[in-house]
C-alpha cells in the first residue's frame, strides 16, 4: 500500500468511528431512557478519544508527509482529498488528546445540568458548567487558531464552515441589520393591512406523522434508506442510506412539524446525496454547516413555503387531516408560513427576522470570545442585544440565554452558519430557476425531482470538493452574494 | 498509575466500546432501515478492531505482567479481575487482528444471506457464506485452542462459559436424553387424559405491550432504566441503567409474547443487578452465558409458568385483554403454558423438550468441529437428528438447519448454555424456596421482590467473581446437579 492508500484506509476508519458515534447521538435524543446517559456520555468521549489517537498517531503524521511528497498527481478530487486529510490533522493535532476528552466529559456534564436549567428557567444553576465549557472550549480555539494563524473564535468557525471567519461574516451582517431595520415594519404593515390568518384545528400525531412519512418519501428518502421519530427539536442525524430524521410534532399546530420535516429532509437528502465514491474520505464528506443548512432551508424556505407549493400542500394537508377548508385554503396557509414578526425564540423565527436572532448570538461569542464578556454577563447581554435587534425583551432566561443547546455542548462559532445557508439558499433557487424552468410547475404538483436533481449535480455530489464560496461560484456563477436573499425576501414580504 | 491501574483503565476503555457496539446491535436488529445494513457491518467490524487492537498492544501485555508480578493483594475481587484480565488477553492475543476483522465481515455478510434463504427455504442459497464462516471461526477456535491446551470447539465453548467443555456437557445430556425418553410419552400420556386447553382470542398488540410494559416495571426494571421495542425474536442487550428488551407480541397468540417478556426481563435484571463498584471491569460483568440464561429461565419457567403465579397472571391478562373468563381461567392458562410435545422449532419448545433441540445442536457442532460432518451434510444430519430425539422430521429447512442465526453468525459452542442454564434454573429456585419461605406466597401476588432480592445478592452482585459451578456452590451448597431439573419436571410434567 501507498502512504496515501494506507491514509486512505486510516481516514476511512475515523469516519466510521464517526458514524457509529452519530448513531449513538441519535440514540440518546430519540430512544436512550434517562438510566444511559452517564454511560453514553462515556461511550461518546471514548470514541472521540479513539478518532483522535488515530489522528494524531506518527504513522498518521509520517504518511501525511510521504503522500504530500509525492504528489497527488492530475486527480482534483485526489489533490482536495489529501488537502483536506492535511487540514483535519493540523486542527486535531492542535489540540491535547486530555483536552479533548475533557471537553468531552465537560459538555455532557453541562448538557444535563442544562436540561435542568432550561426547564426551570434559571441561568445560575448551568453558570459555573457553562463557564468550564466555554474555558475549554476558548483552550481549543486559542489552540488551532495559535497553528492556523486565526483567531480562538476563527478557529472555531474554520471548523463549522472552512474558509469562512468573522471578517466576511460581520459586514454581511450588518448590512443585513440595516436592511432588516426597514423592511420588518414595512412587512409588518403590509399584513396588519391584510386578513390576519385563520387558526387550524388540532390535529393527531399520528396522522401528522403518517403525512410526514409520505412528504419525506415523495421528497426523494426511502423508507428503506430512513427513519422519522419524535424528539422535543427536530434534527436530521445519520449517514447515507441509513438518514436518522427526528421530527416535532404538536398536536396544536399541525404545520409546523411538517414544515420542520420539509427542513429536516432536506438535511437528509443532501446526506443521501453525497459521493458514494469518495465514502468516508475527508472530500466525500458534507461541504460544512453554512452548506447543510442551504440544503435544508432551500427546500423548507424557497421550495417549501413558494406559494406553488403552497397550493399543492394545502390540498394534501386537507385531505390527511380532514382539515376546514376555510383554515387549509392555500391563501390561508401561505399567510400563516409567511409571516413576519420580531419573536423571542430562535427555532420559531419567520425567515425575516432569523437572520437578527443569529447576528445577536455572533456578537456575543466574539464578545465572550474576545473577553470582553463572560458567562456572568450574558444574560443582560443577551436581553440588551434582543432589544436592540427586534426591540422585544424575553421575560426569562428560558426565553432567552438559556433556550439554545449549541453553547452549553460547546458548539461556537456555528450559529453564522444558518444564515449563510439561507443566504447561500435564495441565491442557489434563482440559479435552480433559471437552469430549470419547470422547476415550480413541478413543485405545484408536489415533485421536488427537478429541483432535488439540479441541487445532486450542483451541491450534493460535488462532496467537500470546493469551499463556500467556490462551490457558489460552481453552481451559480458567483461567490455569496447575499442580494438575492434580500431581493427573494422583498418580493415574499415587501411588495 | 500502578500497572493494575492502568489496566484497569485500558479494560473500561475496551467495556465502553463494546457497550457502544451493543446499543449499535439492538438498534440494527429494531430500528435501522435496510439502507444502513452495510455501514452497520462496518461500524462493528471497525469497532471489535480496535478493542482488539487495544487488547494486543504491547502496553497490555507489560502492565498485565508488571501487575501480577506484584501480585493482586488479599482482595479476592482483585485478584479475580487480574486473572480475568489474563485470561481475556490470551484468549485475544491468540487470534490475529485481521482474522478478527474478516470474521466480522464473514459473518456481516452470512447474515445477510441467511434471512434471504430463511424466508425462502433455501440452503443451498447461505452455504457456501455459512462455509466461510465455519471456516474462520474454526480458524478462531484452533488458534484460541492451541494456546489454551483445548480442542477448537472447547475454546469457543469456554467463551460462552468459561471452564465448561464437551466432555462436562456430554453425559449431562446422555442422562437427559435418558430422562426425555421416557418422560416424554409419559407427559404427553398424561396430557391426552386432560381436558385440551380452550384457545385464546387474538389481542391487539398495543394491549400487549402495554402489559409487558407494566410486568416489566412490576418486576423491577423501571422505565427510566429500560425500553421495550419490537423485533422478530425476542432479545434483551444493552447495559446497566439502560437495558434494551425487544419483544415479539403476535395478536393471533397472546400470552407467548408476555412469556418471552418475562423471560427477557430476567436478563435485563441481571444485567441491571451486577456489581457497580465493578463497572467495566472483567470481574464486574455476567458470569456467563449459562449463568444469564438461568436468570431469564429462573423468571420465565420457574416463576413465570408455577401455578401461583399463573394463578395472579391470569387475571391480570383477563382485565388488561378483556378475555373469555374460561380461557382466562388459571387452570387454562395453566395448561397452555405448561404442555410439552415435540416440535421442530427451539424457541417455541416446551421446557421437557427443548434439550433435545439443544443436544442435537451440541452433537452437530462436534461433528463439524472434528471434520466428520461438513456444511453440505448439514441439513441430512438435521433432520436425521430430529427424527431420533424427538421422533418428527421438518418438512423444509426453515424449520430445520435454517432456523437459528446461531451458526450463520459465528456463534458455536453456545447452544449448550440454554439448557445447562435451565438447569441451574431449577437447582437455584429449589435453594431461593428454601431460603426465602414467602417467595411463592409473593409471586401468587405478582410480586417477585423476594426471589429478586435473593438473585441480587447470590447470582448479580457476584458478577464475573465464580465460575458456573463455584457460583452454583456459594448460591445453592453444590456444583450443577440435574436432577433438581428433572424433579422440577417431574413435578410439573409427570405427576
């Protein structure tokens, strides 16, 4: 075997290992009893453990060198897959393999605490977790960032969305501020101005879940190739072929779950949809968070909620939950996915006003980043900052600090990632529309195949070849160009 | 850290792995689409590698070294661990990793083919994969063998129950073959002059499952420490604090069903009641395949089907059912529970008969294992087999060789664990009744606390302390004695 084949092989297991710890996080958000999570917690940080002694073992680090020495040869994907092989191992080698574990341990430690203080709305119990969280999760970054030249916080935002840092994040974002500062009361006046919606009816889970099942099949995910369960918020886990979708259904608002679903399958069809024969090499992989999020919000927000679509759902809503016809007219519907107003939960934002919740949640982890702010401060920072944005204050902290996970499991540097994606969303369907321009008659009829096949060729299948922007300018003719988000939101809200 | 510390640390690490590949295992056989089959084999394979891996670096090989040459201490615990320790790395480091690997992969793919040809009928269609794999695990066996001074068969027997070899299982079965000769005509005898058990009423299965759900719980495996899913036949994984039982309810046959959730409740007892000071630790685990299945037999015939039991049960089933008072009746119950005829099937055999399934198995697996009988003779000597224990013949290989998964996946020397465990059964509810005078009086209230508590501190907090028939001796004052066995049967069956 060549130095590349061997690393080919050991990349490979990595990822495997991956997997199987995937699973295991499905697991214990959609089945595990409460008995498992001190062991799971273990099996977790010993997997991780494991992925990363694999990493950072010489022979790794001697094949690297030998692979890179001799070339990758003509083979663009075999030149980006030896690139990548070379980024992961300097991420992973920059930290400590006791600093990973302990990151580990630390972030399941505070989940739970966590799961105690959201239900009881009180920041002070998870305080002193979040704040070791965040010590060593800042450790990580200083680490990376000390090799990659970048910031503790860029090093982190490397990691969800390679290339993509707070630099080109921030002036996207402000840009975005100013545009939101105009349009939300001008949206907000063009429905006042109409008929407020009618409310639905309740509606049984179980038929909610069978419509479910059948959206996400007619989308393009077999039965046999997925799953649909129930969790308290939705996620798509998994791998291709065995695509884990976790829904949340409410017995009170029938759309929003199957809208949730729409999202989530989208996750999932893009998961289904990579290269098959790069599987579990670095350049096979998924293109980063910002790219995943595209996926999904281009089928929940641009397919999804278009009022073709509409038409089409409507009908079929209707019919699966004996539904008034006057609550499930097309018109009706559109006016409930389509409407926007300021709100205080993330997760339940309109497509307006998300992009507000994320711009808060950015500056705070530069501001924590940067030390300027700590655990201490964050919930005044955060009501101050929700005030400022979208001029509503949460009347507790469950409402506000404490009702994302994402930083008391250690994730920062990720939240930018959702906007990206819906950015990168609008301007990946007027591309879609322009290439195929059958693609919203066919969503009247509820077939995403025209769509799902450009977005395969476009995004899916090129793997992890390119970055952000490069994959962009591959599928659209340019780099991010967040003027068709504002120009997709202005003709849904504004006119 | 002392050698035996590090150890100790490098045995928790491999535990926590394969928990990890156990809840990987039951999530295949209940919740995994069909699309995620080939990534499973590999998840497992790479998993089993690299315990393996750990188990054959040099390191384990020094610390186990270093740690008996200083000797365990006057802790009998400790020094058992050690000893199970060494015993786990010879068994390990006799195998090479790449036959470990391909044996996974072999028996992946045996799988696979094995449901094909069971749903089909069809031998011809798994044997050259069921080649394969006799082919490596005898490879295993020899090579375990050849370290050990056993034959290959021994080898993997002692793996399924340490210290229990051919020539220990040999003449218990001669003697109770003897035994069935004659007590089976003379049941089946005494059965004829009976009145014939009325039939029961098909019941919906969630009806079922939610009485398995409240038995289980009343037995002692609450909801916050165990889940109960569907599958095709009844398993029980998982670990402690996070047991998984996976049940077979059938609406045409509804007590079989809430017989084989008894039975899958004594493991997961088991599993829940071993020692947690011992937690990952070779001395903290199961006793052993024989010493489980005495503790899901000790639940399921001893207790489950006695007449005091049957007697709380059958009300239970009448109200939560809503059944026929008459078929109901604990006398019917009774009788349906406890009636023995010979049949082709193992897991549906009657406790008299099923030896016999056993003993055929035993006596195969001899024969491949000494080369007197290959995989083409397989299904001839099956059914000649049948014919002599039992007196019945299958007419299709479904309900001959094909029917366990046993030996398409690498499982020998196992099967003779059900039945010495059965025995043990009998001795341990003979020494339990002793002990504790108000143990049937409980369980005709439905409460198995007594037996439980009795099991806890003689049989699960014990762990992996004793071999079978030490752990036999410190619970009943004797070694394995198969004739509180056939007393039990001669009592339920012949009088």
């Amino acid at each position: 075997m060549s130095a590349y084949e061997r690393l080919a092989a050991r990349f490979a297991r990595m990822a495997t290992v991956d997997e199987a710890a995937g699973i295991l996080m499905w697991d214990a958000e959609t089945m595990m009893p409460e008995g498992g999570s001190a062991a799971r917690g273990e099996h977790l940080a010993v997997l991780a453990g494991l992925t990363h002694e694999m990493m950072v073992a010489p022979a790794t680090a001697d094949d690297l060198a030998a692979a890179e020495a001799a070339g990758p040869g003509d083979d663009p994907w075999l030149a980006a897959n030896l690139a990548l092989m070379r980024r992961a191992h300097t991420r992973a080698t920059a930290v400590p393999g006791d600093l990973v574990e302990a990151t580990v341990r630390a972030t399941n430690t505070c989940e739970a605490i966590w799961r105690d203080a959201h239900r009881t709305a009180d920041f002070a119990l998870v305080r002193p977790a979040l704040e070791e969280v965040l010590r060593l999760t800042r450790q990580q970054g200083e680490a990376i960032g000390a090799v990659l030249g970048l910031s503790a916080w860029d090093a982190m935002a490397d990691g969800a969305q390679r290339g993509i840092l707070a630099a080109d994040i921030a002036p996207v974002f402000e840009a975005y501020q100013t545009f939101l500062r105009h349009a939300l009361p001008r949206a907000e006046a063009l429905q006042a101005a109409r008929p407020a919606p009618l409310p639905l009816c309740p509606v049984e889970i179980p038929l909610q879940e069978a419509l479910a099942r059948k959206l996400m099949a007619g989308m393009g995910l077999a039965p046999t190739q997925s799953r649909l369960d129930s969790t308290m918020h939705p996620f798509c886990g998994g791998l291709p072929g065995d695509v884990r979708i976790a829904g949340a259904f409410n017995a009170a608002d029938p759309t929003s779950g199957m809208m949730a679903l729409i999202h989530e399958t989208g996750h999932g069809l893009y998961t289904n949809g990579l290269p098959a024969a790069w599987l579990r090499q670095p350049v096979g992989m998924a293109a980063g968070a910002a790219v995943h999020e595209s996926q999904s919000l281009i089928m929940e927000m641009q397919a999804g909620r278009s009022q073709v679509f509409v038409d089409w759902m409507a009908g079929e809503m209707q019919t699966a939950f004996a539904g008034d016809a006057a609550a499930y007219a097309p018109e009706n519907l559109g006016r409930l996915w389509r409407r926007a107003t300021p709100s205080l939960i993330r997760v339940d934002a309109d497509e307006l006003t998300y992009p507000a919740h994320v711009i808060l949640r950015f500056r705070l982890e530069q501001a924590l980043f940067a030390g300027s702010l700590d655990a201490a401060g964050l919930p005044t920072a955060w009501n101050d900052g929700m005030q400022q944005l979208l001029g509503v204050t949460p009347p507790n902290d469950r409402e506000g600090v404490l009702q994302d996970i994402h930083w008391y499991v250690g994730i920062f540097g990720y939240f930018p990632s959702y906007s990206l994606g819906a950015m990168a969303a609008a301007q990946l369907m007027a591309a879609a529309r322009r290439a195929e321009p059958g693609l919203d008659a066919a969503l009247g009829q509820g077939d995403f195949s025209p769509l799902l096949t450009w977005l395969k060729r476009e995004i899916h299948a090129r793997g992890n070849l390119l970055g952000f922007n490069e994959l962009l300018r591959a599928a659209t003719g340019k780099p991010l160009d967040p003027t068709d988000f504002t120009t997709h939101l202005t003709q849904r809200y504004l006119i």
